[in-house]
C-alpha cells in the first residue's frame, strides 16, 4: 500500500520499529514490521511517523527528512551505535550518557572547538561552552548553560567537561574534585550521582578574562549521611579517606579499615566499580589546588571522622530510673569518647545531650522553670542523627565557602554559569528529598518551555515571520500546587510544623482538603504501581509530575523540614574547645553565655529556604542568555552500548524535545542582528560594496551565496536561519580566495539587476508624481478661484444689493410714468417730477459704482428715493380717484341714452335670443352625454392604473420578502457559521484537555513501567487493570481538516444500513468496483473516501522537512491538487458535506434506475518546484467525478509528461476531497464539457472509461 513506504510503527521496548502499511482503518493504521513479518501492529495515526528511506545519521535532527519523535530516536540509535554521544536539535543538544571513557575530551579537541559556530564541526558539549562565551562576547551579555536529566544521565560530567572548556580555553582550572567527594554519591542508578544541585559561575572581566569563581549549592540531602538503599553508598568522602588516607591520619582519627560503621552499608565499603584509593589523591591535590592549609585539610577530615564514630553510638533503655529514658550502651563507649575528642566536648556532656533535652515549663508551678527531660532509645537515635547531620552540612557548607574564597575577584563584568542539579526522581521509596527535586524540575521545565517554545514563538511574532504557533503542556499548575503561598504544599507543611502536636498524618489530610479536586493530586492507592495502593490515603500523596506521576510517603516530611536542632544540642556545640566546630556554628556560640532558648531555634523551614533559593536561581536564570543540554539515560543497568528506546522516547518526551522538534519544522533557531552580520563579513568584500546599508548588505550575501530563500527569513530586526545554514554559509564565506571572488562578481551582478528594478521603479514613480503635482496644482487653481470668488462676493454684496434695489426703483418709475400718462389734468407737471426721481435714482447708481460709498449712507439714499417714490404714488392715485368720479357722472348720462336704444335692440334680440337657446340646448345636450362618455373613460383609466400600481405594489413587496428572506438566510448562516466554529473550538479545547490527561496517564504508565523494571520486586508488577488504552489516543485532534467530518459521520453511522467500520481498506476497494447493490456501494465510497481524507491528512501533518537539504525536499506528487483547492478544503465547513440517510424502500429494487451526474473540472496548476521561478509556465488539473467523488485525475505540466490517474488502481494519489468540499463547482469557469475532458483525457494516453449500470459512466 502506498508504494511500499516504511513507517514507524509503535514498539513496548524499542520505543519504534520499521514496517509498511497494509491497511488503512478507521481510526487506526496497520502496520506490518520489518523485524517481524505477519505480527501485524494496529496503531493510532498519532502513533505512526513516516520513515527515512537511508540509514544515515545527522549532526542536527532539525536536517531530518521528516522531523518526528521516531526519526529523532532512531538518528540517536545510530550515532550511539558509532559513539557519537552527541547530537543537535537546533540549538539544544541532545547528550546520551556512554558509560565509558571516550577520546574526545583532550586539550587538542578543546583548541579545535575554540572559535567554531554551532554546527561548524560535529556536536560536542565543548561546542555548546564555546557557543556561551561567544554569545557573551557578542551581546554583552551573562549566559547560563541547564543541564538537565535523570539521574544517571551523565549531567555532572557535562558540567565538568563544560567548566574544564572554558577555565583551560580562558582562565585557569577549578577543583571539582572537592565538591563531588563531599556531595556526591553511588545511588542505584549512578555511580557519581551529585547528591546537591550548584550553579558554577566562571566570572570575566570587561576583557572578557577569567577573573574567578563562584560556587552556589542547594539542598543537600541529608538523610543519606544516616542511611542508604541496600544498593547505594554514603558520600564518597566516607569511604575515600577510609580506603586512601595514610595510617597515621587514619590512627589519628581513630578509623580502623577492619572497622564497622553504621552510617556505611557494610556491602558497599569495598566496592570494585570505584577506585577510592585513586580517588582519594585527586582529592588531596583538589585540596592543595584550592589552597587549603594541612590544618585545614585535617580538620575537614576530623569532622567527617566524628561523623563515623557518631554513627556507631547506640542506646539502650534506663532501667534504674523510673522515670525511664536511655543510656550510652557499653559497646559503643569508645565510640562516644571518640567522638567527643574529635569535636572538641566533653564525653559527659556529649551523653548528657544526647540522652536528654532542656525544656520550659508553661504552666503549673514556676513558669519557665528549666528542667531536663530523659530521651527514649529512638527518641535518642534521632538527635544523635540530627547531630550528625547538621555536623556534615555545615561542614559541607564550610567546604563550598572555602572554595568561593580561594577563587576571589574585585570585578565583574560578565559570568557564566552551570546549572547542575538532581535529575527527576522516583524510587520505591520517595521521601521529601526526591519532593524538593521535583519540585526544581518542574520549575526547571516550566524555564525551558517558556524560553524555547513561548518566547522564541513570541519573537517570531514580533518579528512578522509568520511561523505556524507550536502548543505545549504547560506544568504552571503544578508549580503551584507545590510553592502557591497558603495554599501550596510547602506553606502547608510549614503550618503543620508550628503545630503542638505536628503529625504526618494531619498534614496529608491537610493537603488532600485543601486540593481534593486538582487534577495533579491524588491519593496512593490510585497509583500505577501496587506497592503504593498498600499506603493509606493520610500516609502520602500522588503528585502528577511532568514526567509522571510520583506517589510520596511523608512519615518524615516534618523531621527533614525542620532545619534546627534542639536547645541541648546546641547549648553543646557552643562549648566546645575546637576553634573550627565554633567556626561551623557561629549563632551557638552566640546563643552560649546568653539566655538558654530551650525551644528550638527559631530558622527557615528546608521547603521554604529552597523555595526561596530556587526563585533566586530563576531570577538569575530569566536575565541571562541561555543554552541547553539535555542528557539522556540510555538504559538502567548503566551498560555501555546498550540503547533501550522506549526509555529514551520517554526522556526525550518528558524532556519536552518532541514538541521544540514541530516548532523547529518552521522555525528559524539561528538569527543575527543585520548590524552584526555587516561587521563580521564586510572585510571579505571589497569597499564598494561595504558600503552597503547592513539589511542591503546581507541580502546580497545571501543571493550571492545562493542560499534557498527557504533556508532564511528577514524580520524587521535580524535575519534568521534554518538550523544549520548559517554555519554553511560561514563556511562559504571563510573559503578559499577564488571562491570569494567567485562571490563578489555574484554580488555586483545581483546589486546592478536590483538597481536597475530600482531605476525602472522610479522611473516610474516619478512619472506617478509629475501626474499627481499637475492634478494638485489644478485642483489648486480651482480652489483659489473659488475662494476669491467668495471674498469678493462678501465685500461688494452691499453695493449690488443697492444697485439692484435702486434699479427696482428705475422699474417702478416706469410703472408710475405709464399711469401719468392716463391723467388728464397736469400730465406734463407730473411727467417732470417723475425725470427728476429716474435721475437721481441713475446717479447714485453711478455714485456707488464710481466711488466707495458706506453701506449706511447708501440705505439712507435708497429710503429717501422709495419715501418720495411712495408720496408720489399716493398723490397719483388722488388725481386718479378725483378723474374717475367726473367721468363716471359722464358715463351715467351716456349710459341713460344707450339704455334707451338697447330696449329697441333688446326687443329685436328676443326672438333671435329664443333661437339661439334652443340651439344651446342642442349644444348642452350633446356636451353632457360627452363629458360622461370622457368620466367613464377617466374613470376606467383610472382603474387600469390602481391595477398596474397595485400589481407594482405586489411586486416590490414580494421582492422586500425575498430580500428580507435572503437576508436572514444570509445572517443565519453566519450564525451557524459562528456556532460551528464555537462548537469547533470548545470540542478542540475539550479533545486538547483529553489528549493532555492521556499523555500524562502515559507518563506514569511508563514511569512506573521503568521503575518496576529497576527494582526488579515482585510486589512492583504493573497494574493490569490501570494501563492506558491505545484505542484512546485518537487522530481527530491532530487531522482538523477531516475532523468536522469524522464527528459528524460518527453521529449518523447508527442511522446508517452498514457498520463499515472493521472493514479492511482494501475489501472497501474490491467492493466498490465489483458489487451492484446500490446502497452497499455508496456506503463503501463513503467510508472509503474518509478514510482516504484521515490518511493523507496525517501525511500531511507528517511533510517533509522544509530545511532538507538538495534533492530531499518535498517531492513533486506530495502535492495532488491545486493550491486553491487545498486552502479551501482546508477550511473547516459551517455544515459538514454529507450524504443525508436514505430512507428504505417499501419495495428495494436490486438496481436504481437513477443516473448519477457526471461533472468535468480545469484548473491551472503550477508545480511546487516551479512557484520560485521567474519563467514558471502553467500547468492544467483535469478530474472527472463521478457524484461526489474523484474517478479521474490529469495532470498537464509543460515539458513534463503527463500525468493520469484512475479509481481502483491509484486511489493513494487520487483527490479524496468530495466535489462539495473542492468548491469547485463554485468556481467561475472551472467546469468544462465532457467532449473537452475525454479529448484531453485521450491525448495524454488514458484508457477509455467504460459505463455501467447506475451512472452514466462508470468504472
């Protein structure tokens, strides 16, 4: 299937195995291994990562074909095979502990890695200190190197190798020896396992010289001084001096090599793994390195001896007072004196101490009466302990502060710093030691999560490089349930301290109150492991780490957090006559001579000082640059050359390497500021060109050098680079003269084209801006024209104004002139007076357009002219009225006469008048019946048109319905749209929470597989019942384009006639092509295409590396359809394409009679090779569907043949996109005939297609 191709498959142990797909299913794959033919292995697509055809190995896993978990692993299978320990993942390298000695750390290697980029030679922790102090240099800035990982995965040889580097590179050597005598130790899983966590600073100078050294230490642990696993040892420094001090140290301190001692499993004194002989002359030379004194040297060997001998004092119970109490027994009296001669005390008061206490009464009687109160046997054991305790951490303390001292510097400019502290811890017995560590690594992880993923994605951000986000597991939670103030479990454990009556018990109930429903807490009989369901639920808790879950028992937590001794204990060492004890505990001696404290001295709980050192430490770490070494334990038995994958995939995952590899799929680990980059390279080219801006600068490196442009990527401030590809292009710098020729002329061939584009341009835009002055400065006159316009009107509307009001006066002389001219009497008189009124109304016209007259002058003229005008008028129409009366009197007479000869006219027009009424009659008669004729057919007319407007009317509110309709229909969709996309979003969120929750029950299914496997206990044997279900980890999350799909399919599969679910791929596709039951047959293409869809999605998601090198990038089929169509169906549809439920027939034929459509598409298509070419021509996508599905595909690509596939034969290279999701019916001009399909289908050489029953063609 599918061409044969390997694939990953998941395996218990190995972690992956080789194989090939058979079969695709529904939510699974099955996978025939290599190493095993016919054990078929059913996975998940999650599960399932394509492989690399070659066995080769690379320095960097980001230069993988594919980058996924299973390549990553296999790439470190096979360079440990070659021990090549180290490997890159971008800037992160990857250290898988060897167990033996290897020649790669001598002082010629050192030299060879001086100066050297990232990448320039093979991986090495030297490249990574080298890498450091460079970025140091060159961004002036503190740096810090984590090195995390398991216990036993070789950090503290790392960190020596790394401060070797740098002290033999640029300053001088420091003493580990001393440090790792005394805090470290042989724990079953590694024989030099640093027992206490240090940040080493190696401080410079503004010269960037080693001036010196400091040394923070954190938490100790305490309880290995007194008791040890059967299979581990005490602090090397125990056993070193017993096997290689001198003898007459070793009489002087009274330790006897026959002699036994408590705090020293028996077993493990003389142990072959170790050569304390040896190790004890690198301790003496560390020593003298240091500067310390031999009086120094013999009092740091005297306490470690008083910590021996104390350890041999046993008790036994008082029988002669009645009051009970223990005494010193009688086999360890010498023991005692040996003790009290070492420290400096007195024997009696030694015993005195330790078998009893010093309180204060608080009631009864004299309050604050002292009195002392006998010990029990145990109770007595407990502060010989506490004393023996105290006694090597401050001496520990001591050892640290010496070093700091021996190392002093007055200034520092910068500082390195080596982060080395306990790895993740989990045994059979976890105690508040491994509490405290754990709490580190999470802190720790939560540093590493935020500075690679979130920060280096929020600067792709602000950048603008537009790098697909990267998700991760973020552990905050956790954090705070462990250090959250008040409610946290180390505030609770501090309350439960100051208690009375403080018991374990109560603590653990406290917790499980306080956080019963967090998701990371839980109680010990729901542990993976059945030794821990043995605990009652107040006897410990589980805590749900990053790594997995860790149940812890805290009988002790109360003692390990108390960090004082009691009043008698330290009453004690204040009295003693050795100067160096008193130098030990400086506030007993303070306390000694003053009033007795006969409480416990009031001091920080252990928790809380760890809590506030690791805050310290991550303030330090946040404002320094950083790298990171991740070291991996290849096996538990500590072999050489022994790789167990699946303990290494579970590192690698906890690590958090799986999710640094998606971001670096797209991501970009190396940068440069342009600035940077300028002065580094600008004395290869001649001055011509360094005279370039820095951004110009290095675009024409980059073109010169003919880097891909995939391989790098402008930001607004720096130029990033795949992983890798800046140190090849350093090395194409730095080469040999020729080659930097070879490059100057690419460069003057590059900046002469981009200056003539340039020219072109600006050609261009100049002729742009020529057009766009002479449009402003038309717009410019138009605009002042209309402005002066406007200030002219404004200053002479006055004056027109009375111009055009004395020119009415003009026109109403006329008037007046006109009615003059009706009178009789006085014509001329009046016809004078009304010249001179028209003549002076003339000359203030002239007066205004001649001079400037005031606006108020001229109102004044204009009333005085109307005032006269309006007299004369009234004088007009007096005469008028007097004219009128007298012609009237005239007219009454005339009228008498007229009247007289009408009578005799009246008489003679009667009878003519009598004719004409009838004819008038006539006349009305017939204007009437016309006049009705015209209402009806007004009236008709107006019946027509309400007709025609209502019919209007009807029409507009028909088309206002189909538009409201169409509008709700519009918003609807949206809306639907929105709620599936909310729906989307919530079930993302929720699968999101689901896959976090199985990826951490994973977790502690490992971590408790990989326990039991350590311990090697009956009563270890994994649960059965609480294993992980694999058919729970499902790919809809990671397949989002098939995911509305796969949901929407699973709701409507009841209602479905077949359950097509177990079938096999290829019993879908022998189906398909041969049954003739209709229904069958669409049910099987249905399941078929999905499945289709799930499998190339998960292709998809699993493409190629993008920074592959020549000839291993993406392959031109990768890509079976147009991008367009891509994008679209990439889309997540608001309603699901799906084929509704056909309703059976009451009567179901053996065949329908109904055609299925047969529909033809084009579309260009360019070639993924082609896209960057600037001759690119292009191509043409053909497919025929047949219904919703692909039958037929061609591909036409100039100059390449063409490309034809077809259902049932190429059904893996096939569009498995139905044609509503392609959107192609859609598209404007996609659909061609079927005559211009089959003529292009025959000129590439496709098989003619032939038709069957239930379609008009069909295969």
């Amino acid at each position: 299937m599918d061409g044969g191709k390997k694939v990953w498959a998941p395996h218990p142990e190995e972690g992956y195995q080789l194989g090939i797909i058979v079969d695709v299913g529904s939510d699974t794959l099955s996978v025939d291994p290599l190493s095993a033919p016919g054990q078929v292995v059913v996975a998940t697509y999650d599960n399932v990562f394509p492989a690399i055809e070659d066995g080769k190995d690379v320095d960097d896993n980001c230069s993988l074909l594919y980058l996924n978990e299973a390549t990553l692993l296999h790439n470190l299978r096979v360079r440990y095979q070659k021990n090549q320990i180290y490997t890159y993942v971008a800037n992160i390298l990857l250290a898988v502990n060897p167990y033996q000695e290897l020649p790669i750390y001598s002082s010629d290697v050192i030299r060879k890695y001086n100066g050297k980029s990232l990448g320039v030679l093979t991986p090495h922790v030297f490249a990574i200190a080298d890498k450091a102090y460079r970025e140091m240099r060159s961004m002036k800035l503190s740096q810090s190197i984590i090195v995390s990982g398991e216990s036993g995965a070789g950090k503290t040889e790392s960190t020596k190798y790394i401060l070797r580097y740098l002290t033999e590179s640029y300053g001088t050597s420091a003493a580990n020896p001393l440090l790792e005598s005394f805090g470290n130790a042989k724990t079953m899983r590694n024989n030099n396992s640093s027992r206490f966590g240090k940040f080493v600073e190696i401080h410079f100078d503004e010269k960037f010289a080693v001036v010196g050294g400091n040394v923070s230490h954190y938490l100790l642990e305490r309880s290995r001084i007194c008791s040890q696993s059967a299979q581990e040892r005490n602090y090397h420094v125990f056993y070193r001096l017993l096997a290689g001090a001198p003898a007459d140290i070793k009489h002087g301190l009274g330790l006897d090599a026959t002699a036994s001692f408590q705090y020293l499993n028996p077993a493990s004194v003389q142990d072959p793994a170790l050569h304390d002989v040896e190790e004890f002359k690198h301790l003496d030379r560390s020593m003298n390195c240091v500067g310390l004194s031999p009086q120094e040297k013999a009092d740091l060997f005297r306490v470690v001896a008083a910590v021996l001998h104390l350890g041999n004092v046993t008790f036994e119970e008082e029988t002669s007072n009645k009051k009970g109490g223990s005494v010193i027994a009688g086999k360890s009296k010498l023991s005692l004196q040996g003790t009290a001669n070492l420290l400096g005390l007195e024997p009696e008061e030694l015993q005195r101490s330790l078998t009893s206490r010093v309180m204060t009464t608080t009631k009864g009687g004299a309050v604050g009466t002292i009195i002392n109160v006998p010990l029990k046997p145990d109770q007595a054991c407990n502060a010989r302990d506490a004393l023996a305790k105290a006694l090597y951490v401050r001496l520990f303390d001591h050892i640290v502060s010496r070093v700091n001292r021996c190392f002093p510097y007055k200034s520092s400019s910068y500082y390195i710093g080596v982060l080395d502290i306990a790895g993740f811890e989990y045994f059979q017995m976890n105690s508040f030691e491994q509490f405290c560590i754990n709490y580190c690594n999470e802190k720790l992880q939560q540093f590493f999560n935020s500075r690679i993923l979130k920060e280096e994605q929020d600067l792709y951000n602000k950048e603008r490089l537009g790098v697909t986000e990267v998700r991760y597991v973020d552990n905050q939670d956790c954090i705070d349930l462990i250090e959250a103030r008040q409610s946290g479990i180390i505030d609770i454990l501090d309350e439960e301290c100051k208690l009375p009556k403080a018991t374990a018990e109560h603590f653990v109930e406290t917790v499980h109150h306080t956080h019963g429903n967090h998701f990371r807490l839980s109680i010990p009989r729901k542990s993976k492991l059945v030794y821990y369901r043995s605990l009652r639920d107040n006897e410990g808790f589980v805590i749900r780490h990053f790594a997995g879950a860790v149940c812890y028992q805290t009988n002790a937590f109360l003692d390990k957090n108390n960090d004082a001794l009691h009043a008698s204990l330290e009453q004690l060492i204040g009295v003693s006559s050795d100067p160096f004890i008193k130098t030990l505990f400086p506030e007993a001696v303070a306390v000694t001579g003053s009033n007795v404290n006969t409480k416990k001295l009031a001091s920080v709980s252990v928790g809380s000082k760890f809590r506030s050192q690791l805050s310290e430490l991550m303030n330090k770490l946040k404002n320094t640059g950083s790298s990171f070494i991740r070291c991996l334990k290849p096996n538990l038995r500590m072999e050489s050359s022994q790789f167990v994958g699946g303990q290494i995939l579970s590192q690698l995952q906890s690590a958090g390497m799986v999710s640094v590899l998606e971001l670096m799929q797209g991501g970009f680990p190396s940068r440069a500021q342009f600035s940077e980059l300028y002065h580094t390279y600008k004395t290869y080219l001649p001055a011509k060109l360094a005279r370039l801006d820095s951004r110009t600068f290095c675009e024409a490196l980059f073109r010169a050098v003919g880097m891909n442009a995939n391989d790098f990527r402008f930001g607004i401030s720096k130029v990033f680079f795949r992983p890798g590809k800046f140190a090849e292009f350093d090395q194409i710098m730095k080469s040999d003269p020729e080659s930097v020729a070879v490059l100057v002329q690419r460069v003057y061939h590059w900046i002469v084209r981009k200056q003539w584009k340039k020219s072109i341009y600006g050609a261009i835009s100049v002729q742009k801006l020529a057009r766009k002055i002479r449009y402003r400065a038309d717009s410019a006159i138009k605009i002042q024209k209309q402005v002066r316009m406007y200030l002219a009107l404004r200053k002479h509307r006055p004056r027109y104004q009375s111009i055009r009001a004395l020119r009415a006066l003009q026109d109403r002389v006329q008037t007046l002139t006109a009615l003059v001219s009706t009178l009789k009497k006085d014509k001329e008189q009046l016809q004078r007076r009304l010249v001179d009124l028209k003549n002076s109304a003339a000359d203030q016209i002239n007066k205004i357009r001649a001079s400037n007259i005031p606006e108020a002058e001229m109102t004044a003229t204009y009333s005085g002219l109307s005032k006269a005008m309006e007299d004369f008028l009234v004088e007009l129409k007096s005469r008028h009225e007097q004219q009128r009366v007298e012609e009237e009197e005239a007219a009454k007479i005339k009228k008498i006469r007229e009247e007289q000869e009408k009578e005799r006219i009246r008489r003679e027009e009667e009878a003519a008048k009598l004719r004409k009424i009838q004819e008038e009659m006539a006349a009305e008669r017939k204007r009437k019946e016309e006049e009705e004729r015209r209402r009806r057919q007004e009236e008709e007319e107006r019946r027509i048109r309400a007709e025609m407007e209502e019919q209007r009317r009807r029409q507009e509110e028909e088309q206002m319905k189909l538009r409201e309709e169409e509008r709700r229909r519009r918003e609807q969709e949206e809306a639907d749209q929105l709620l599936a996309k909310k729906l989307q979003e919530e079930e993302e969120k929720v699968l999101a929470q689901r896959r976090a929750a199985e990826e951490q029950e994973r977790r502690d299914f490992e971590l408790a597989m990989r326990l039991a496997t350590t311990e090697k206990q009956p009563q270890m044997v994994i649960a059965e019942s609480v294993k992980p279900s694999t058919q729970s980890l499902i790919a809809e999350q990671s397949l989002k384009r098939s995911q509305a799909y796969l949901i929407k399919r699973q709701e409507t599969t009841a209602s479905k006639k077949y359950d097509l679910t177990k079938w096999k791929f290829a019993d879908l596709r022998d189906t398909i092509n041969t049954s003739c039951e209709v229904e069958l047959l669409e049910a099987c293409r249905d399941e078929f295409h999905r499945r289709l869809k799930v499998y190339h999605a998960w292709k998809g998601k699993n493409k190629k590396s993008t920074s592959s090198g020549p000839g291993e990038g993406p392959s031109e089929g990768e890509q079976r359809i147009p991008q367009e169509i891509a994008e679209l169906a990439a889309q997540p549809p608001a309603v699901p394409p799906l084929v509704p439920p056909r309703s059976p027939d009451p009567k179901p034929l053996p065949f329908k009679t109904e055609e299925v459509p047969q529909r033809y598409f084009r579309v260009p298509f360019v070639r993924p090779s082609d896209r960057d070419r600037l001759d690119r021509q292009k191509g043409w996508w053909y497919a025929h569907f047949d219904g919703q599905w692909v039958v037929r595909q061609l591909e036409l690509h100039p100059n390449k043949p063409p490309i034809t596939l077809v259902a049932g034969r190429d059904d893996m290279e096939l569009c498995e996109l139905s044609l509503e999701e392609t959107g192609l019916a859609r598209k404007k001009g996609a659909e061609i005939l079927e005559h211009e399909f089959e003529e292009a289908w025959s000129k590439a050489g496709g098989k003619p297609y032939v038709t069957t029953a239930g379609s008009k063609r069909r295969s």
